[in-house]
C-alpha cells in the first residue's frame, strides 16, 4: 500500500525555512552527495542525515527530530525522498512531507550557490 504523502516545492519551503518555521529537515543522500552540497539551513531548523538505507536503523532519531515540526525529505531529484517519506508515514510519523524536485529543484530555483550535480 502505497500512502499519499504531500508534497513541497523548493520555493515553499524557502519561504517556510526564512519565516523561521520550526522544521526537521532529512537529507537522505549519500555521504559522498552530501560532502558536495546541501541545503543550507537556519538555527530553527532540525538538520538530519541519514542515508536512507539507514533510515530504518535510525527511525528513533528521525522520529525524535519530528516529534514536534514538520519533517521534510529530501534527496537529489525527490524520488528516493518520496520513498522513504512513505516508509516514515507507514511507521506513524503523521507530519511528514517530501521536496519536489530534491536538492536539485533547489539549486534551480532558489539557491544558485547550492552546486548542481
């Protein structure tokens, strides 16, 4: 059963991230993609990695920077992110949503510092 998870837009969640919106965001990249860029983030905001074959091992720790924000996913394009947001919603993580788009949206459309790969 596949769940339905929301969706945010690079753009949204810049917005959200500069209003100082609390928020856990999970990069779930591997090391080597997350040595080469990330996605900046503000003191309000949670800033987690876990390579998402380890989300499951670390599920305590992401439930934990979630247990009181929206948790954002992200990847490189949104499609691992995607998974491992349903995978975390079917865990009971109720507030949860992935970056349309990934890292890369995000250099696109909102910070050209952020290196494309």
């Amino acid at each position: 059963m596949s769940l339905s998870i929301p969706g945010i837009t690079a753009r949204a969640l810049a917005g959200r991230l500069a209003g100082g919106e609390p928020l856990a965001v999970l990069d779930v990249r591997e090391p080597r993609e997350r040595a080469f860029c990330a996605i900046p983030l503000p003191p309000t905001a949670v800033d987690l990695h876990v390579p998402m074959n380890l989300v499951p091992a670390r599920l305590d720790d992401v439930r934990s920077a979630g247990a009181d924000r929206t948790l954002v996913v992200y990847c490189h394009h949104g499609v691992r992110s995607r998974m491992v947001a349903e995978w975390l919603a079917a865990q009971g993580i109720a507030d949860v949503v992935n970056l349309e788009g990934g890292i890369d949206d995000w250099s696109e459309s909102v910070d050209a510092a952020v290196p494309r790969y």
